[in-house]
C-alpha cells in the first residue's frame, strides 16, 4: 500500500504529529520508493499546509494560536512549571525585558518586589500581573495586537532600541534548529527581535509542542538564544548548537 501516495502521506502526517522530523533520504529507503516520490510527497503536504519543508526533509507546521485573552484562561500544569523554573533563572536580575504569551504571564505572576528591579513589557497582561504583585514595570506602546497581546508597531520597536535589560524572557509560536524562533504576527517577530537585542542575555520559553516547529514568520536566530526552558522531553532536538537547554 505505500505505493499509494495517499498512503504514504498520511502516515508523513502522523509522524509529523507526533513532533517527528521527515528526513527524506531515509523515508525514500524505509519505503522502498524514490527519493523523488518523497519529495512529491512533503510538497502535497506542504501545499496543504501540514508540513514545512527543510533542507533533507520537513518539519511540522506549528498552527495559529488563538487570540491571548482566550488561552490566558485555560490552565496548563506543564506552563507552571517552565514559568517556576524561569524565575529561579532570573533570580539576580534587576532589569527584565518581558513579552507576552501565557507562559511570560505565568511567569510575570510570580515575580516578587526588591530593590531595583524594573520590568518593561509591551504586554498590558504581564504589566497588570507584575503590578499587583508591587515589581515596577514600564511599558512599550503601540497598537495592540490581538493574537499576541502585545503592543506593536512602530512605537514599539523605537522603544525596544532605547532599552537596555539584563534578561529578555520570549515566548514563542514555534522553535526550530534551523528556523529559529518563530511566531503568528509579522509585528511581533520584529518585536521579539528589538527585545533580544536590547538585552544582554535572551532567554526564551517554549512547551514541547512548540519545539521543532515552526511559525509562519522567524523572530530570531537559534544562535541569539542564550537559553530554553521546556518540557520537551527530546535529547538532541537542536543538534550541535551551543543553546543551554533547561528541562522541567
């Protein structure tokens, strides 16, 4: 049956669910079929929009999340747990660079009031969080972008390149070896990119159904990446990359 390219392809779907890179050369030897017959077979799914090609193979389309205010209200344990381990991580900062994102929210939650610690955000959620719990906070203006919840635009982008900040925390639509981070918004990957330059160290938070996906627009390279908190359980997703990779 796996002369059948419908066959074929669905079974390329499945792996692609399960979070699996397509590596075209060893599918085309696996199922007894031209390397060709693969490649035609990674095109039908990309034109569908189940796959995105890379070179040697595809990798699995990360889906447009939902607007913020309707994920801020469903609770995820495993967004918990990156968002505690973040904030051991950027324990001795005292000036944070904050984006938006359910987990950079969980995260601004649990942020504490000392001495000299200022967060800046484009996000009216993280700013509200981070000022209920007494931190200081400056904000980024500009258009509010609905699928992010950050605000965007030009205002934005002038303010990023006018900060400084020991730490920017990222989230992130999809996180891939060779795309890099990714996100949904044309806007907010300019954004995302103004922060990480404005910072010293980039640290980025990404649930395993983020990584090794990628979004339909790069953000910032893998190498600009100091750091990734995930619960991706895979060993090796980013190869030989100097990326610190911290597992909860």
């Amino acid at each position: 049956m796996l002369n059948v390219p419908e066959t074929r392809q669905q079974q390329l779907m499945a792996r692609l669910a399960n979070g699996e890179q397509l590596v075209a050369q060893d599918l085309a030897v696996e199922f007894g079929v031209s390397l060709d017959t693969i490649r035609r077979d990674i095109i039908a799914l990309e034109r569908q929009g189940k796959a995105q090609r890379v070179r040697g193979g595809a990798v699995s389309t990360a889906p447009a999340a939902a607007p913020l205010q309707h994920r801020i209200t469903v609770h995820q344990r495993a967004l918990d747990a990156i968002a505690e381990r973040a904030s051991k991580s950027i324990d001795d900062a005292d000036t944070l660079l904050l984006d938006g994102g359910t987990t950079v929210l969980s995260l601004a939650e649990r942020l504490q009031p000392k001495p000299g610690l200022l967060v800046m955000t484009p996000s009216p959620w993280v700013a509200v969080a981070c000022q209920k719990n007494g931190v200081d906070v400056f904000m980024l203006g500009g258009q509010l972008s609905v699928r992010g919840g950050v605000n965007v635009g030009d205002s934005a982008l002038l303010a990023a390149a006018s900060l400084y900040a020991d730490v920017a925390v990222l989230g992130a639509c999809g996180l891939d070896a060779e795309f890099g981070l990714s996100v949904d918004d044309f806007q907010e990957a300019h954004l995302k990119h103004a922060m990480s330059r404005a910072a010293k160290r980039t640290l980025v938070l990404a649930s395993r159904e983020k990584v090794g996906r990628r979004a339909r627009h790069r953000a910032i390279a893998l190498e600009d990446i100091d750091c990734l908190i995930t619960d991706a359980e895979e060993e090796g997703v980013f190869g030989s990359s100097a990326l610190e990779v911290l597992h909860v």
